[in-house]
C-alpha cells in the first residue's frame, strides 16, 4: 500500500527558513491580471517553485485581499513581491540586473517551450499577461523572446494561472537537475 502523507509528514519549510534560502534567479511579471483568484495562484506557485520575486503591474490586485488569500494560502507572506506603475521601467531594470525577459505569448516568431528547457541556466523575468488580451504589446516588444507553451486541442490558451504552472515548472527542472 502506498500511504497517502499527512501535512506534517510533508516536513515542509517555515515561513522564515523559505524565505532566508537562496532562490532560483526567476521573476513573475504580472500584467494586468484582472482575476484575484489568478493573482493568488500565481503566488502559491511562485512558493511552490522558488521564485526570486514577484512583480504586479496595471491593474493587478495587491496583497492582503481576500479573493488573493483565498487561493495563494499564506504565499504572499513568503514570496517577496512589488508593485510597479511602470513596467517598462522594470524591464528595462531587470535586464541591468543580467536578467533575460521573456513574454508568455503567442506572436509571428515564437519559441516553444520545450526549446526553452535547451537554453543555457540563466536568470529569467517571466511576463504573464491579461486573461482577455494577454501581454500588452509593448511589454512585448521590450522582450528577449516571447515563449509559447505548444498546444493540441482545439482552444487557443491556457488558464493564465495554469500556464504559470507549466512554464515554472519547465524553468524551475534546471535549477534541480
């Protein structure tokens, strides 16, 4: 029998020792991200995979709201976070810092995400767009790259919170491998 583990058992960081380990050299840039229910979720992902820090910009919802707290479950005392009224600004900053941006996003000249995983170990600033519009196109043509998740179905996008999933997740395997 292969017994389901108990939350303790999980043997789980605290709160002060996630904070005080060195993080994987990842920022999220969220963009005008109208769900408070996605904010919070991109926060327990952000914990959940380690990030150096979380950006919000336009018309994201900040910390503490309930609809935030309802999904990121403790994340936004953890995972260091801002909010930017300009985030070209940041990304012009983020790339003094050696970070190299990336859009999350479906243009004429793209990079698969698995194309990603081939590239070298280096620091990454991650935008991740409106539910409706996506990344606005001037964050856009302030990117290193804009990386598409490849898709086999019949819709056009993932849920902005699962495609955070499975682009940290994707990052995040070259720091542990």
């Amino acid at each position: 029998m292969n017994k389901k583990l108990k939350l303790w058992e999980l043997e789980r960081k605290s709160p002060e020792e996630f904070k005080s380990q060195p993080k994987f050299p990842i920022v999220i840039i969220l963009d005008d991200i109208r769900s408070l229910n996605n904010v919070g979720s991109f926060f327990r992902t952000a914990d959940a995979f380690n990030v150096t820090r979380v950006i919000l910009g336009g018309i994201t919802a900040c910390p503490p709201h309930k609809d935030i707290r309802k999904t990121a479950l403790g994340a936004t005392e953890t995972v260091e976070w801002s909010y930017s009224e300009n985030l070209e600004q940041e990304l012009v900053a983020l790339r003094k810092e050696g970070f190299t941006i990336g859009a999350i996003e479906q243009t004429e000249q793209t990079t698969l995400l698995q194309e990603v995983a081939a590239f070298d170990i280096k620091p990454y600033a991650l935008i991740f767009g409106n539910e409706v519009n996506g990344v606005r196109q001037e964050l856009v043509d302030l990117s290193d790259c804009v990386i598409e998740i490849p898709q086999f179905g019949t819709k056009h996008s993932f849920n902005v919170s699962v495609c955070a999933g499975i682009v940290l997740w994707e990052f995040c395997k070259k720091f542990i491998d």
